[in-house]
C-alpha cells in the first residue's frame, strides 16, 4: 500500500473532520503517513491516542498543545513529538495549518 509518489495540492482534495478543522493526505506508505491539517481560530482538536508516534510542524498559526500532562502554545517553526498511547488535543488560537507525520501509516485516515 503507498500513495502517488507526487501528491500536488490542487488535486488533493480537503476532508472536512471536525468544525474549522480539514485534512489533506500528502503521501504514505506502509510505515509512514504525512497530513496537512488545517485549522481555523477556536476550532480543537479533542484529546485522543493512537498506536502512532506522531511528529507535528506547525506550518502557520498559533495553536495551545497538551500532549501527556504538558501544555504549551507553539507558534509557526515549531515541532512536537507524541509517542504511541499518549493522549493529546489541540485549541487553534491563531488559524494555521500543521504538519502530522505518523507511523506507522494511520489506516483510519484511508478511505477505500
């Protein structure tokens, strides 16, 4: 199972997965899975876990992160980690989109 080997933007279209929040799956293969999640202001992302470890970068925007029993505010250039079964959500404060990278591939995230 892997993606496109080139993914361009105006043919991929946004999945509408929560409200003020969208996602665009950018590539994949067995082990690795790269997503756009773009947010707008107030929109969150609810506490949750997964069998993934999880990098993010923030592409744009300002968003308030709780991974574990940790909470900071990171801005764009910022990077975070979240190791598999750790629970962690998101508040958008300042609209901007992320940058999720999973592994192994988030089969979930897969409609076929």
């Amino acid at each position: 199972m892997k993606s496109e080997k080139f993914m361009f933007s105006d043919h991929i279209e946004w999945e509408v997965v929560g409200e003020g929040v969208r996602r665009r799956i950018l590539g994949y293969d067995d082990n690795l899975m790269q997503v756009a999640v773009e947010f707008q202001q107030g929109a969150v992302g609810e506490v949750h876990k997964h069998i993934h470890s999880q990098t993010c970068y923030v592409v744009s925007g300002v968003f308030e992160f709780t991974v574990g029993h940790e909470t900071h505010i990171v801005k764009a250039g910022d990077g975070l980690y979240m190791e598999p079964d750790i629970p962690h959500g998101v508040k958008c404060i300042e609209s901007g989109i992320l940058l999720d990278s999973f592994s192994p591939v988030r089969l979930d995230f897969l409609k076929k």
